[in-house]
C-alpha cells in the first residue's frame, strides 16, 4: 500500500513539473511573439575636428577658451600677418617688372632707338671707309719703303675691325625694325602668368592668416596660446562639431535582418528624461567578435555587426562618450534617410 502511495506521489510531482514546464515555454513563446522592439546599447561619439592654420607663423590672438561655443565661420585665432603682408608687395612688384617687360616686347623698339642704331652704323661706316683709305695709301708706301711692316698690319687691323662693327650695327638695325620675336613674346607672358599666380598665392597666405570655425561646436582643447609660432598644419586647438553625433552599437547576427539601414530609433540616456529621434546609417558587411566595452546580455563570443545610429536633432544632452540606450521599433518599414555622413564608409 505504502508502494502504491509513493508511485501516485510521484506521478503527481511529474504531471505537476510537466504542467510548469509547458506553461512557461508557452508564456515564453507569447512574449516572443509580441515583442516590439531591439534594444541596443552604445555610447555617443562627436566628430571632432583639429583646427589649424595653412600657414605658418606667430600666433598673435586666439579669441576663444576651453568650453566656448563657437558658431560656423566665427573667428577663432590671427596670425602675425607683417610677413605676409611684406611677400603680397614683393609679389606685387615682380608682377610689375614682368608685365612692362611683356608691354616692351609686344610693342618692339622706338622709332627714336631705331635712328640711333642707324646713326651708329653710319659711324661705323664711316670709320670702315677711313680705315679702308689708310689701308690703300700703306698698301703703296710699302712698296717703296716708305712705311713699315707694323704701321701696315695696324691699318689692316683697323679695316677688319671697323667691317665687323658695321656688320654688327647693321644687324641691330634689321633687328630692331622687325620687332620682337613671337618666342619671346610668348616667354614675356608666361612671366606675367607666373607672377600673378605668385601674387594670388601670396594673397591666399595673408587670407589663411585668421583661423576660423568650420562647424557650429565647443572648443575641447587650446594646443597653442599667442606668441607661439606654428608651423602649417599644426593643431592649434580641437573643436567638438555639434551638427553630427552618431552612436555606435552592435547588431547580433541574428537580428540583422529585422535592422535595416535608414530604420527610425529611440536614443535614451540616463542623465535624463529626453529621449531623442534617429535613424540606422551604416551597417558594416564585416562581422565581428562583441568588443568587450560593449554591454549586453547576450554571449559575448557572439558575431556581431557594428552599426551607425545617426541622431537626427543632437543637443547638449548628448556628450562624448556618455552610454545611450538605443530603441529599434520591429515591424515598422524603414524610412529611406541620405545624408552625407552615411555615404562616408559605404
């Protein structure tokens, strides 16, 4: 009898676990089956930019601190600029000297140097007939000894030189009436091209003098402080840009279907109540091993893709690094969203 007791006892206590077992697997498939959402988790990250001046130079001004907020194409830093200032005058003075060397060569000689060449090679023919003259008149006195070798190799001399002097002159002549050559015309205007370029450079160099916000955001740090001098490219400051911050999370390979590129999602902190509007913006093609800042639930040896939330309206409740939440409604057709900042690791 006792037997009989412990084996119904038994069947109860297995019909019993059965029934819990059953029921939970149930419960477990119901909550399966209305869930609404992925939930992520991530921290912010804010573009930042290092800025810096074209040029190299003395820092004069840096008009902002740490913390200053600072708006697109407001004035950050001045460079000393009396350097600059003396290379656009000498640029300006060689693009002179090169643009009266192109007007000499396009308008030629002056009527006035050109009679002056001629006028010197009538004097060089003038001393030729002379020197011709004494020639002949030493050519018969040698004959007769009347005059000596010397005094007759002088005046053959002196006819020789006074020929070339003509034939040089009135090479001068022919060349000053046909003008300059069209060679050197054209060397003249790649002259003046090559100063203008030098004083546009010039120009561009006194501009990149002053140092300027290329985005709306808050100065993280100052690098340099005035009557440092800095070299071109070299940080000055850094400036957290506010037009874009981004949240990065981790898909697991099994939801990566239900996570689609331009999806709308919910960002959270924990600093506040706000919650903020974005979209999915880049999912990698690569999987990866879950990085283990990352915190989540799951196994982290899971494959994991890592993915771009982009919020759509950031403020300052957003800061860099702070962990967010991230919300992704299932059942819901992504709305199609390009921006630039999605197209940079596609």
């Amino acid at each position: 009898m006792n037997i009989v007791k412990k084996i119904v006892l038994l069947l109860i206590i297995v019909g019993v676990g059965v029934g819990v077992f059953l029921y939970a697997r149930e419960q477990k498939g119901k909550n399966a089956s209305v869930q609404d959402s992925l939930t992520y988790y991530g921290n912010v990250e804010i573009r930042r930019v290092n800025m810096s001046f074209r040029v190299g130079g003395r820092i004069t001004e840096i008009l902002a601190e740490e913390g200053d907020e600072l708006k697109k194409g407001q004035l950050f830093a001045k460079l000393d600029v009396e350097p600059l200032e003396v290379d656009v005058q000498l640029a300006k003075a060689a693009l002179d000297k090169a643009r009266a060397a192109l007007e000499k060569a396009v308008n030629g000689a002056r009527k006035q140097e050109i009679e002056e060449a001629k006028a010197q090679a009538d004097e060089c023919r003038a001393t030729l007939e002379l020197a011709e003259a004494d020639l002949v008149r030493n050519e018969n006195l040698i004959g007769k000894n009347a005059v000596s070798q010397s005094g007759y190799d002088a005046s053959l001399s002196n006819r020789d030189v006074a020929k070339a002097r003509l034939a040089r002159a009135l090479a001068n002549v022919e060349l000053l009436e046909e003008g300059t050559r069209k060679e050197d015309v054209d060397a003249a205007k790649a002259a003046v091209a090559q100063a203008e370029a030098s004083l546009q450079r010039a120009n561009i160099a006194l501009d990149d003098a002053v140092l300027t916000a290329p985005n709306d955001g808050v100065v993280l740090t100052r690098v340099a402080e005035p009557g440092a001098i800095v070299a071109a490219g070299q940080t000055v400051a850094s400036l957290s840009v506010r037009d874009v911050v981004w949240v990065y999370i981790f898909v697991e390979e099994p939801d990566l279907g239900k996570v689609a590129p331009g999806a709308r999602v919910v960002v959270t902190t924990d600093s506040s109540e706000k919650t903020y509007v974005g979209h999915v913006g880049y999912i990698s093609p690569e999987a990866e091993f879950t990085p283990k800042t990352v915190e989540t639930p799951n196994l982290r040896t899971n494959l994991v893709y890592r993915a771009r939330i982009v919020v759509d309206a950031p403020d300052l409740g957003l800061r860099q690094g702070a962990p967010v939440d991230v919300k992704i409604p299932l059942n819901t057709d992504p709305e199609p969203v390009l921006l630039i900042e999605d197209k940079e690791e596609e």
